[in-house]
C-alpha cells in the first residue's frame, strides 16, 4: 500500500474501529489477568509486620485507577507475552504508588532518603540486577520481602520478552528522572524551588520551549516506559520505532499526563502543602492555553508513530481519565480540562463516557457496602495514570 492510500492514525473510522478492538483486547484478554495480579499484591501487602509499612502498601493498591491504567499497554503486546507484561506493569506500578506514598512521609535529609528509595525502580527495570538497601534513610523497614518482591516479579516477566534488550537503555533513561524527580519534587516545607527547578532545566529537550515544570511533568511520568515495555513483547520491534516512542512520551504525552494529574490534585495538594506544578503558571488562561498547546504536540506526537492509533487511544484513554473526575470540573480547573478535552478529539468522548459511568457505578457500590470496592481507592479505569502523587 503507498502512503498516499495507507489510512492514517487521524482517520475517524481507524480510531473508531481501533478503539473497539483495544477495549475488546483489555477486557478479555488483559483485565482477568490484572485482578489476579492486584489480588495477590493486596495479600503480600497484608502481610507486612511493620503497621506503617502495611498502611501504606495496601493504600498504594487501592489505587486501583493507576494500577489498571499502567497495565492497559499490555492490550497491545502479543498474545503470547500478554500475561508477562501485565505482571511487569503492575509490579512495576505497585512499586511506584508504594514508594510514592512512603517518600511523602516526614523524614531527614530527604532528597537522599528518596533517591535511595526510588532506586528500587531502576533495580526493578535489570533482569540482571541486585538489590540495595532502599530503606536506608527510614526508621521503617519490615516489610517482609514485600519491595523485593514487586522488584524480582517485574525483572522475572521482562526477562521472557523477546525485544527488552533492546529497550531496556530507554526504559533505564526514563526510570533515571523518575528517580530525580521524586526526590527534588518535595512537599514545600522539605524542598526548595531551586534546586528542583535547575535540575528539570538539565532536563529540558533543546528546541521544545519547554518551561521547566512542564520538562519536569514530562521527566516525572512513567507512561513512556510502559509503552516501551509493551512493544518489547513484540520480537520485530526495532530500534528506529522504539527510539520514536521515547521521544513521543518524553517529553509530550508524559508532559500532559503529569501536569493533568496535578490539575485535579491541586485543591488537595493545597491542603497539605504539597507542590503542585500547575501552581508555576501565572494565570488559569494561561495553564490552559499551554496545555492546550502540549495537548496538540501530545497528540500529533502519538499520531505519527508506528501503529500510531494505538498511541492515540492511550492519550485519549488517558486524558479521559482525568477529565472525568469531579476535581477536572472546579472552576479554576474547568477552562484547562475544555481546552485539553477539545484538542484531543473525538476519541474522547466515548472514554470519558466509560470513566463516568465507571465512577458513578464506585459511588454506588460504596453506599451500597460493596466489598469490591475499597473506601479511598482511585475510579477503576483504563488506561489511567502512571504518576502517584
């Protein structure tokens, strides 16, 4: 087929009919797999003796909207490898919402206590890795092989996938700034401005025009390693298409999904004294005439990739899932989520129509007492973010 006959990613009736394939892929053949995965982390998790330790692991699996949401890639990858992917992915982001939560906690010198905490991550992305004592900086540290454990899971499932060679330097270089990032992105009582904002300007890609909150969303998203993962299960994935993925997610797509997940965090952030990145823009008009212009690089980003259709679903699914929570809809946060929502498009529409229904049917299991849902958790959803806060 030419290229001038070749139906490109922008195509309605390719979006349309490329929509109905991936949910039909999550849900027969992703979904069943991740509630296993989420079942067996809640028990291990249970199982802490450290009573802090414990809170905060089963804490990070009620976040269930992000747990979903990472392993949503896998409806993508080859059948054959699927059910070793959704197990990279959610050890990989059980990891991240549990050492999230555990960083956020009142400590001394905290930017080395994080960095060393964090490494976990690097650790979990090296088949052939070891260990360190990531708890050094904590007084916690009985978690009875717990982190460990989502580390070696993750490691034991890329190992089987036949092209993570070949991705495993990218995935390496994105995990590196996550580490950065959420050990200079500190609460306002623990971190200074300047030093996180000097080290997201070395971050910052030449000729994007980036400011550097927005290098630095980009910097803390761990979308783009999910979508390298996801194309490694595919044996003739080559270097040239996985080379356009990182550059698509750092720093576009992870710039969007991160400023995003602060948008409908920033009333609660404000509560705790949290930094929140959309706080550096001087105006609402202007937070959303510059999300509104990364929307459109995210978006033409995902488009022009290999299999583009595919990224352009997860960008949607993705901004969806922020655009459906009630925190999307506050006054301050209204004209940022309709500049975003108008640039991404008609894919949109049908993914926040399931991310509201989905929600609405959590509310009223939780009236209702329903055991299949936890009080506090994140709306279940795919594809959903990849940062915690």
């Amino acid at each position: 087929m030419t290229d001038a006959k070749r139906p490109r990613a922008g195509n309605p009736v390719v979006l349309a009919a490329a929509f109905a394939d991936a949910a039909r892929r999550y849900w027969v053949g992703v979904f069943p797999h991740v509630c296993r995965e989420l079942s067996h982390w809640q028990d291990r998790a249970g199982e802490i003796p450290d009573p802090i330790l414990r809170r905060l692991a089963l804490d990070a699996q009620r976040k269930r909207g992000n747990l979903e949401g990472a392993a949503a890639f896998a409806a993508f990858a080859p059948r054959c490898s699927r059910t070793a992917v959704v197990r990279a992915l959610v050890a990989f982001q059980s990891a991240y919402n549990y050492l999230d939560l555990l960083a956020e906690q009142p400590r001394p010198e905290a930017i080395v206590g994080g960095r060393r905490l964090h490494e976990a991550l690097l650790h979990a992305l090296d088949p052939a890795g070891g260990h360190s004592d990531y708890y050094a900086h904590y007084p916690q540290r009985e978690d009875n092989g717990y982190l460990d454990e989502l580390i070696d899971t993750c490691r034991a499932a890329l190992a089987t996938l036949p092209s993570y060679a070949t991705v495993a330097t990218a995935t390496r270089r994105a995990a590196e700034r996550i580490v950065e990032f959420q050990s200079l992105n500190l609460s306002e009582s623990q971190g200074e401005d300047d030093a996180f904002a000097r080290w997201a300007r070395t971050q910052t890609p030449s000729g994007t025009e980036l400011e550097w909150w927005e290098a630095a969303a980009a910097a803390g998203s761990s979308l783009g390693i999910y979508a390298l993962i996801a194309a490694a299960a595919d044996p003739i994935s080559g270097p040239g298409e996985l080379e356009k993925i990182e550059h698509a997610y750092f720093p576009w797509i992870g710039a969007l999904h991160s400023l995003l997940d602060h948008l409908v965090d920033k009333s609660e952030d404000a509560t705790i004294g949290q930094r929140n990145l959309i706080d550096y823009y001087s105006s609402t008009q202007e937070a959303a005439d510059r999300m509104q212009a990364l929307a459109v690089r995210a978006t033409s980003a995902a488009r022009a990739l290999p299999r583009g259709h595919r990224h352009a679903i997860i960008l949607a699914g993705m901004t969806a899932f922020y655009l459906s929570a009630p925190e999307a809809s506050a006054p301050g946060a209204l004209p940022i989520a309709r500049n975003v929502r108008a640039t991404i498009g008609g894919l949109a529409t049908p993914a926040l129509l399931v991310f509201k229904a989905r929600r609405l049917a959590g509310r009223f299991a939780a009236l209702a007492g329903s055991p299949s849902r936890e009080a506090g958790s994140s709306p279940q959803g795919y594809p959903a973010p990849g940062v915690t806060r």
